[in-house]
C-alpha cells in the first residue's frame, strides 16, 4: 500500500518532539545536577574555611588564654589552653558549633560544651581529609607547625607564673612581656600569614569552582529553555502534521466515522480543497463507494422487485403482482359492497403475426399496445400481462356500464394503426369481461368467466367485447371439445363441401359456384363453419384443412367442367391464417397442377378484415396470385372501413355485399344507401358486384335496378352437396336454356 507523504511527515514529526522531550529531560537532569554542583562547590568553600578559621581561632584562643592565665593566675585559662591543644590535636573531641572563644562554650554554671562527635580527631586530620589540594594543605600545616612552635614561648610564659613567691608580680610581668614582644608577635604573624597564603588559594581554586559551576549551570539553563521552546515547536508542527493527515480536527473525524459505522452512507463528506489524500479524503472516497454501493444495492432489489413482480418485455405487472392487486381489490370491493370488473384482452390472430413477420415485430408490437391501455387506464386499475399477447384489466369500483365504457375504449385505441420500424400493422383485439361479485369472488373464477366471455367475443367474429353470462361456460367446453375433434375430422372423413351457386343478373347465368365447408360429427352432428372456423385458426389446424377444401373445391369443379356442367368458376374460402401464409401462391399453383384446373377458374375470396388488416402485404400477396391468373375478390364487404386509396391497388375484380346489408334493404334506407354507394363505387374502380344472401324478389329487385352484376342466395339456391348442386344446376338449365337478358329464374 502507497504510504502517504504527509503520514510519512506526521511520524517524523512526533518522533523529533519524543527525541526533544527526551533530550529536554536529560538535559533538566544536568542542569538539576549543576545547581546541586554550585551549593556542593559552596559548601566546600565554606568547610574550607571553617577549618582555616578553626586552626587561626585556636591560635587566638591559645594567646588569649595564655595572657589571661599570665595575668591572673586562675587555673581555668590552663586548663582551657590545654583543652584548645588537646582538641586540635585529636586528643579530645571537638565542642559543638566551635567556632568563638573557646571559653564562650561554657555554661554559666562552668559546664563544659557537648562535643559534636563521640571521637576525637585531630585538625590537621580533618585539613587532610577535606580535599584540599598540596599547595593549600602545605600552607595550612605551616601555620598548624608555627602556631605549635609558638606554644613553646607560650608553655615558658606560663611557667614564669607557676611557682608562688614574692617575685610573681614581676614574673608576670615578664611572662607578660614574653608574650607581647616582637619574637612573639612575630611567630605570630607566622601563623596568621600561611593561613592568609590559604585563604587565598582556596579562594582562588573554589571561587572558581563555583563559578565554573554557575557557567554550567547557566548554560543549560539556557538549553532546557530552547529545548522547551524546541519542544513547544515540535508538538505544535506534530499537530499541524496530524491534522494534514487526517484532514480535519480529529473531532470531526471521529464524528465522520461514526456516520460511516452506522452506516449512513449518504451524506457527502466535505474535505477542503487539497486534502483529498488525507483520512478525511479517503473517507469521503469511502462514503461515495459506500453510497453508490448502497444505490446499487437499492436498484438491483428494485430490479428483483421488477423481476419477480413485472413482465420484463412490457414493464407490466406479472401474474403475481395481479395476485396481490386482485386480493386488496376484492377485498375492499367486499367490504364496500363495490363493484369490480375483471376484463381478459387477446389480441385478434396474433399468432398469425409473429408467424409471418417475426417474433421480434410481435414483441414491439406488445409493447405498443402495452402503452396504449396503459393510457388508457386510471391509476387504480391493474394491467398486467398474462403472457403470450394476453393481457388482464382489473378494475376496481367499476360497474358493467363503465366496464362496457372502458371496453370500447380499449378496442378503439387497440385498433388504430401501429407503426412498427417501416412496418405498418393493424390489429385488433377481443375483450372478455367478469364482473365481481356475479361472475365469480376469487381472481380465479372471474379469470375463468372473462376468459370464457373473451372466447365468446372472439367467436363473434373478433374486435369486440363480450359480458360473461353463465351459458357461455358451457359453451367454451364445447370449443374444447371441438378442437379436440377437428384434428381427426379431415382424416376420418367427417368434412365435405357443399356448393352455392352465383348467378348473372345480367343474363341469369349460372356464372359460378362458391364452396362452404361443411362438418358433420357423429356425436354433435352438423357443424356450421362459423362456429368451428375460429376454433380452426387459433389452433392453425385451419391450414390443413383450407388446403383440403382448396384441392376439393377445384377438383369438383374439374369434374364438373368435364362433364360439360357449364360452371365458370369455383369460389373458395380464404381464412386470414391461409392468406398471410408465405406458402400459399405455391399451393394454389400446385393444387391447380394437380388437379388441372385453369387458373382464371378459380377464385379466392378474402374478407375486406383481413385485407384491411395489413393491407401492404395484402396488396403484395394478392400481386402474386394473380401474377399466377387467379381470380380475387373481396368478401363481406361494407363491413371492414376499407379505404379508397388501398382499395384501388388492390387487384381484385370483385366485391361480395355483405349479406347484412341485403337483408334489411327493402326496409332501411341506410343499407339502400350503402349498397348503392358500394355499387357504384365499385364500378368506377372497374369492380363487378355480387349480393350475397339474396332471399327475396324485393331484395333482387332493388338489386337489379342499381345496378348490381351477379347475386348468391336462398333465392336462387341454398348451399347444396356436389350432387345435389348438380341436379340443380342442370334444373336451372333446363327451365332457361337460352341466354336471357332479363335472367331471372322462376
Ligand atoms: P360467407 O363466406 O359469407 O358465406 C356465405 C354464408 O352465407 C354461408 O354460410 C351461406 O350458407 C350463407 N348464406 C347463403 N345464402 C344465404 C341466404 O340467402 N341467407 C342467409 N341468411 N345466409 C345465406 P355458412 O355456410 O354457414 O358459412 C359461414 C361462413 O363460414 C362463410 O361466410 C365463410 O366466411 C366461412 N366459410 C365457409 N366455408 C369456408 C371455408 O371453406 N373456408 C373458410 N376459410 N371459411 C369458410
Ligand atoms: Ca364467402
Ligand atoms: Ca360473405
């Protein structure tokens, strides 16, 4: 790990204040100890002294002892000067503070002075035990020898007196003269002069001692003081080093790293500008990892959140999160008495899509309808994605007529056109609705009611919205049941086709036939194609078997051709599924091989729905069969919103009125208006026109007065099997042999 310089400037820094703290106390040691040296150095001047001062008093005492003795005779002063002798000589223990005339020390009452010491030393003893150097010592025994030699004359005076007799007046006076004379004062002043010569040396050598010491003494009272002012400095730049290192006052430092500890990540941490490699630096690098670590935590739980309660292509909720939802909405829709309504959503062919533009188109084509109910809806309600293109609504406090509402809101929006990338798609969807609580009180059986109910608006024929009503339930059985059964209904034989004829109001001609499947079950007999082709295509069974009634309906009327049935054309049925197939320009051309029909023979109905649907690939589909000669027409029409503009590019050459239409046309006279419109407008595009579900003159009256070409209905004959068409046919025939211009058959 990179240590950093100002860590690095911090330890040296607290190491020089413990290397001046250390130096400061060993230098206080000495300077304690210089102090000490000087009072020694003292002390020793003044012993010195006291010793020189003892040996000069001695000697004074001695002559004032001596004098006094001479003059008056009283024994006390022998005794006294032999007592001073006796202490000098280490023969009797020196008195306590003996430093005055010696016969001072008594008491009043002539007790003798207490002695300072059990043992008696003598004093030049103590001179040679005090230290003195050779020179001092030499002078001071100089003095101690004179003043010896003096106490001879002094013994000669006292000896003068001893003796009683007339003459101790005048023996005195001798005595007396002896000792104030010059010789006396002169061995005398031989004492006091090498005393003096002392004083001087030893003032001379312990002055300077003492003023060695106090220099000393001086000097490191002078270090002590710069080492302290050293240490001061030392701490103080230690301080600033560690504040450096730390980048703030360890306070706040402190305080920063309890937030951490804590673990409240997400306050910033502010360091001053140039401090960013100091702790307080680090730590607010610690705090920003901390706290984007912690946001990264918060957004993958969200992820998982998302994960577990959302569908990940649409950002829906998922199944799960609709659980929940669904829970809380029943039970306040419970607690309340308030209605709920549950809506299933399949978009319409769907399948069909993803087959023949791929799955990723599909997807971005979820997504936009995704967007579009989420639009759409308030924010109490729930979309959420089943899968597939199922989608579930779950709306809460609302009532079959807004549920109704919110229905035909959603199919509208759904159907408007999707733009995908260059791709432009339409689709619509089918709405299934339960309502709680009559259609069910858990998530799970109002999901099985608007799923039925949806079933149901899909068999409507798709794009709307279906309430569920409780014989529906049955009925969804039912298309189980069928689709179960349609897989073997080919295979078993249990599928036919029967024939309708198309006739000419032109001329009455038969000019064609269309075919319509038929089913017949054992168990639930006759099928209509109505019921049983929706089943057909959400399975994609409807492949197989439109590709079964192609090559059945082409090789009747081969047949038919062949018995010289004068039938023109045969027209087949095309569901959205077969129509959108990639394959299907192919099959036609082989199912025309196969059964050697001409292709201008044949022509493929396509509801105006599917050819609304995605009309640029309707056009593009439609161009590549008739490149091949079939002929095309567009069924139901009216009922789709086709527009002008496609309608034109398409190439058909028919349009098939919606037998819807028809029915009411004596009585409505909007659908007299739509016909007509219809008629006319096809003309103008170059279209013929044929009116499916004729029943009655009027409708064929009014037919032919606008203008109508060709008409298909129970009026001229209801769908019939290959034989029973042919009879007939050939009926038909026979009642109107010639062309006629009127046409009408009896
Ligand atoms: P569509 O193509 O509109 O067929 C005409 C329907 O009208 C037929 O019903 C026919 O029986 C009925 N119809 C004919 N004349 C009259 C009349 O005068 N009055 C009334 N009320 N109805 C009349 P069907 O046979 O039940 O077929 C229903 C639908 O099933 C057809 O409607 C067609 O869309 C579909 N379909 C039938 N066969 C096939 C097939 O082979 N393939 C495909 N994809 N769809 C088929
Ligand atoms: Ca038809
Ligand atoms: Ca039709």
């Amino acid at each position: 790990m990179d240590r950093s310089p100002s860590r690095f400037a911090y330890t040296r820094s607290l190491r020089l204040s413990v290397g001046i703290a250390a130096l400061l106390f060993i230098c206080f040691g000495i300077y304690v100890q210089a102090e000490k040296q000087i009072d020694r150095a003292n002390e020793a001047r003044y012993r010195s002294r006291l010793l020189a001062d003892e040996l000069r008093q001695s000697s004074d005492d001695l002559t004032r002892m001596v004098r006094s003795y001479v003059q008056t005779g009283h024994p006390l002063y022998k005794q006294y000067f032999s007592d001073i002798l006796a202490i000098r000589d280490g023969r009797k223990p020196r008195p306590i503070a003996y430093d005055g005339i010696y016969w001072d020390l008594f008491g009043p009452d002539g007790r003798p002075p207490r002695p300072d010491s059990d043992q008696a030393t003598s004093l030049l003893d103590l001179m040679r035990q005090a230290g003195f150097t050779a020179a001092e010592f030499e002078r001071l025994e100089q003095a101690k020898e004179n003043s010896d030699a003096l106490t001879e004359i002094e013994h000669v005076a006292m000896n003068l007196v001893e003796a009683p007799g007339p003459d101790l007046p005048q023996r005195r006076l001798q005595a007396s003269r002896i000792l104030h004379d010059v010789i006396y004062m002169q061995a005398k002043a031989d004492i006091m002069r090498p005393i003096g010569e002392f004083y001087a040396l030893l003032e001379q050598r312990t002055a300077k001692d003492v003023e060695d010491a106090v220099n000393r003494a001086y000097w490191l009272r002078v270090l002590v003081v710069t080492l302290g002012l050293a240490l001061l400095l030392a701490l103080w730049d230690s301080l600033r080093k560690l504040r450096a290192t730390l980048g703030a006052a360890p306070d706040e430092v402190y305080a920063q790293i309890v937030q951490l500890g804590q673990g409240k990540f997400q306050d910033p941490i502010a360091v001053q500008a140039g401090m960013q490699d100091s702790v307080l630096g680090w730590l607010q690098q610690t705090q920003r990892q901390l706290h984007q670590m912690e946001v990264e935590r918060r957004v993958s739980d969200a992820r998982l959140v998302q994960l577990a309660d959302y569908d990940p292509l649409t950002g829906l909720p998922n199944r799960r999160l609709l659980q929940d939802r669904a829970q809380t909405a029943l039970g306040r829709a419970h607690r309340h008495g308030e209605a709920l309504a549950l809506m299933f959503l399949d978009l319409d062919r769907f399948k069909n899509i993803n087959d023949s533009l791929g799955h990723q188109l599909g997807d971005a084509l979820l997504v936009q309808v995704a967007q579009r109910l989420k639009s759409l809806l308030r924010e109490e309600d729930t979309i959420c994605r089943l899968g597939g293109d199922e989608f579930v609504l779950l709306c809460p406090g609302t009532d079959a007529a807004s549920a109704a509402h919110v229905a035909r809101k959603v199919l509208a929006l759904a159907a408007q056109q999707y733009q995908i990338g260059t791709q432009e798609l339409a689709v619509t969807c089918s709405i299934g609705i339960a309502m709680y609580p009559s259609d069910g009180d858990s998530l799970e059986t109002l999901s099985m009611s608007a799923d039925t109910a949806m079933y149901r608006a899909k068999q409507a024929g798709r794009n709307g919205f279906r309430f569920f009503k409780a014989e529906m339930q049955t009925h969804s059985t039912r298309t189980l049941q069928l689709e179960n059964a349609l897989r073997r209904a080919l295979a078993l034989g249990q599928m036919h086709l029967e024939y309708q004829p198309q006739f000419s109001l032109h001329n009455g001609e038969v000019t064609g036939a269309e075919a319509l499947l038929r089913w017949h079950h054992p168990e639930l007999g006759v099928l209509s194609p109505t019921e049983f082709i929706p089943v057909a295509e959400d399975s994609g069974q409807i492949l197989e078997i439109g590709e079964w009634v192609l090559r059945t309906a082409c090789r009747q009327l081969r047949a038919w051709q062949d018995t010289g049935l004068p039938i023109r054309r045969m027209a087949v049925n095309l569901s959205a599924l077969q129509f959108r197939h990639p394959k299907l320009p192919r099959q036609v051309e082989q199912v025309l091989a196969q059964t050697g029909l001409p292709a201008q023979c044949l022509e493929l109905e396509l509801t105006e729905r599917v050819a609304m649907e995605n009309p640029e690939s309707a056009i593009a589909m439609m161009d590549h069969l008739s490149e091949r000669g079939v002929q095309m027409s567009i069924d139901d029409f009216g009922t789709g919103y086709s527009s002008l503009n496609y309608l034109k590019r398409f190439r058909i050459y028919k349009l098939k009125i919606d037998k819807s239409f028809v029915r009411d046309i004596a009585e409505d006279p909007d659908d007299r208006a739509i016909v007509t419109a219809i008629i006319s407008m096809a003309r103008s595009l170059g279209f013929l026109t044929i009116a499916e579900g004729v029943e009655t003159p009027g409708q064929l009256q009014f037919l032919r007065e606008h203008g109508c070409d060709e008409v298909q209905g129970y009026l001229y004959g209801r769908p019939l099997p290959p034989q029973e068409f042919e009879q007939h046919v050939r009926q038909h025939l026979a009642r109107h042999p010639v062309v006629s211009q009127a046409g009408v058959p009896g």
